[in-house]
C-alpha cells in the first residue's frame, strides 16, 4: 500500500486544522457563556479576585460568584465580598469573628493567605451582603488584562482593523474587476 503524497497528506492536515479551529471558535465562547452568563441568571453575583489574599482556596485570577444572603445569615468562617471602611474597591475575605456591639453585629475579616487578620472591624449596612458560594480559577485572568487600556484596544482593536483590512481588499479586488471589465467594453466599442 503506497502513501498519499505529501500534497495531499498537507491538504488533509490543514483541513483537520481547520475543523479543529472551528471547533475550538465554537466551544470557546460557549463555555464563556456558561461560565459568565448562567451564573448571572441563576442569581449569582461575579467578581474578579485581583489578589493572592485568598489563596489556595480561592487563588488570583478566579471569578468568584457569590448569593445575596441577608446579614443575619452570615457565620463566623464564611467569605463575603465587601468594600472595607476606608477603600472603594472590593475584598473577598472570610469572616473570622462576629461581635454585638451597640446593638449591631461587627465583623472581624481576614484573608486566608495573610498572617493577621484585617486591622478594622466594621459593620455591614445594608441588610444582605455577597457571600462566597464558588469560583472558576483563571477566568478572571482575561478581565484583568482587560482593565489595561492597552490590551483593550489590542482586543478591540486588531479585529476591527482587520475586518476594514478584509473590506477594503475587497473593494479594491471589485474595483480592478470593473475597470477591466470597462476597458473590455472600450476595446470592443472601438472595434
């Protein structure tokens, strides 16, 4: 039995190629679907965890999805996504202890990584607060780079620009073909 030739052996790899990329352009953005959107249905709150506070439990780079839960709730050794006092972006931390003082439950946090617990005690006001319920690790790596303004505009950017690339080609490509073709109906009117 004789091989195919190395002609035809290129033809059927590029087009296993081809089948694969196409595969892969489909499950892609699907499992992204999965990841993003039906978890938002169900309910659950998204955040990107941008430190190393939490890890291994929860590790940088993970999407944590977290349930409204109300304040009552919460327990001693859950983690919650708050605003601590004093910052404006939020923290996934796990509740070490729960005090009453006045009247209203103040909360001691600490990331599972760090040595010390967080320095403030504080209290949550409204009445229901994210609490932790899963993660996806390494998805969250890709809306990090996102938050670069330059990687964005390579994201954004490059598509679009090879898209207009694509388009003018061929309009270019359309508009050799009509000259020729008008320089053919030239040459037959003369003659």
């Amino acid at each position: 039995m004789t091989s195919p030739p190395p002609a035809a052996r290129a033809r059927t790899f590029a087009s296993l190629a081809k089948a694969g990329l196409g595969v892969l352009l489909t499950l892609v953005p699907l499992a992204l679907v999965g990841v993003l959107v039906v978890p938002a249905l169900l309910g659950y709150e998204r955040y990107v965890i941008t430190g190393g506070s939490m890890e291994p439990n929860i590790p940088r780079g993970s999407i944590a999805y977290a349930e409204e839960v109300p304040v009552e709730a919460l327990r001693e050794r859950d983690v919650i996504t708050y605003v601590p006092p004093g910052h404006t972006r939020p923290v996934t931390h796990r509740i070490r202890e729960i005090q009453h003082e006045d009247g209203r439950r103040v909360l001691q946090t600490k990331g599972d990584a760090n040595r010390t617990p967080d320095v403030r005690l504080f209290s949550l006001a409204r009445p229901t607060q994210a609490r932790y319920a899963f993660h996806v690790p390494y998805v969250g790596w890709g809306f990090m780079a996102l938050a670069v303004p330059l990687m964005r505009m390579l994201v954004l950017g490059v598509p679009a620009l090879l898209v207009a690339l694509v388009v003018l080609r061929s309009l270019w490509r359309e508009g050799g073909e009509l000259r020729a073709r008008e320089g053919e109906a030239l040459v037959e009117g003369e003659a």
